[in-house]
C-alpha cells in the first residue's frame, strides 16, 4: 500500500497556498497534553474532560499521566428556597452514582479539584425562579456510595453505627495522604466496567 505525500497533494497544497503557509515551512502538530497547565486549572475547579479522567486500580480517580487522585463534583446545584438542609456530595471514587451518570450521559456536569477542605465553589440555580448565583461556596460532603466501592476504613461491612461515625469523621486531608501512591493507573474503567 503506498502512502499519499500530503506535501503534494493537490488538495492539501491548494489549502495550504489559501491559508497562507510557505511550501517549505514545517508544520507541527501536537498532541501532548501539558499536564501541569491540567493541574493549575483543577486547583481552580477546572472541568474536566473524560478522555482526560483515570480511575486507579484501588477505585480512586486521577489523571492520566499522574499518579496524583483528584476530586469531582457538580458545579451547577439546583436547590430550592424550600430545602434549607440539602446535601452536596463530592466524589473520591468510581462509584455507582459516577457510573450512572456516565451510563445516562450526564458526565460532563462535573469537574475536578485537588483540595484538603471540603468546600467547593459552586454556581446555585434556584429550581424555581432559574436564577443563578455563581461562584458560591458551599460545605460538601462525601459520597456514601464512593466510600462504600472503596471500602473505606471498612465502610462497606461496618454497622450502621460505625458507617455514620466514618461518614461524620470522614477527612480530605487524611484520604489524600492515604492514597497519595496507592496504586498505578488502569485503562479508565468510564469507557467500560466489567
């Protein structure tokens, strides 16, 4: 099989001349991913493309290209005047509700941190009047579902009692730290799961 030499191709030289390009200038094309401009977007809560999304072998999520674990949640809250003690949750693991949003095509809702405290700026639409206010923070919680694929601090045995102490005592910080390089990166179970 032989190869079309891009460089002659009548319709490749056509839009090259139309573009303004020199015959013998080089063109480079990149496909790296810097991975340090990834990460001073996430330390502000950057959207996070799934292409660009990892899960370790020990559930937690990263980025490819890094061993470091990141954080994700839903920016855009809906509330209502009328639910004064709604929950926010954030996700530390591939969980069953990470996979269902997935699976119903609603990923892209959330983005990506890499924070010690749980509070999170998020933008808050009213269900009712539709206005938004953007850039509030809020005190969010961990996912129930994510410490259970974890099984963290034997959360998904533990009794009701303990499930709620780990749930209440349940650290930023500490999950980290513990973590930090617990294990290498597997293909992202997003495109499938067994």
């Amino acid at each position: 099989m032989k190869l079309i030499d891009f460089e002659n191709f009548p319709l490749f030289v056509e839009l090259r001349k139309n573009m303004g390009i020199k015959a013998d200038e080089k063109i480079v094309l990149s496909i790296k991913t810097n991975i340090e401009t990834i990460w001073n977007e996430i330390e502000k809560g950057a959207e996070i493309d799934k292409e660009l999304l990892k899960v370790h072998n020990d559930e937690t999520l990263g980025l490819k290209g890094s061993e470091e674990r990141i954080i994700v949640y839903i920016k855009e809250q809906y509330f209502s005047p009328k639910e004064k003690d709604k929950e926010y949750k954030f996700h530390i693991a591939w969980c069953t509700t990470l996979e269902s949003m997935y699976e119903g095509k609603r990923y892209n809702r959330y983005v990506a941190v890499q924070k010690e405290e749980p509070e999170f700026l998020v933008d808050l639409i009213n269900k009712e009047t539709k206005e938004i206010t953007k850039n509030v923070t809020k005190r969010m919680s961990v996912c129930k579902n994510c410490l259970k694929a974890l099984n963290y601090k034997g959360y998904a045995q533990a009794s009701t009692t303990k499930k709620k102490e780990i749930y209440e005592n349940f650290s930023l910080k500490e999950f980290l730290d513990t973590y930090k390089n617990s294990s290498i990166f597997v293909d992202p179970l997003i495109i499938q799961k067994d």
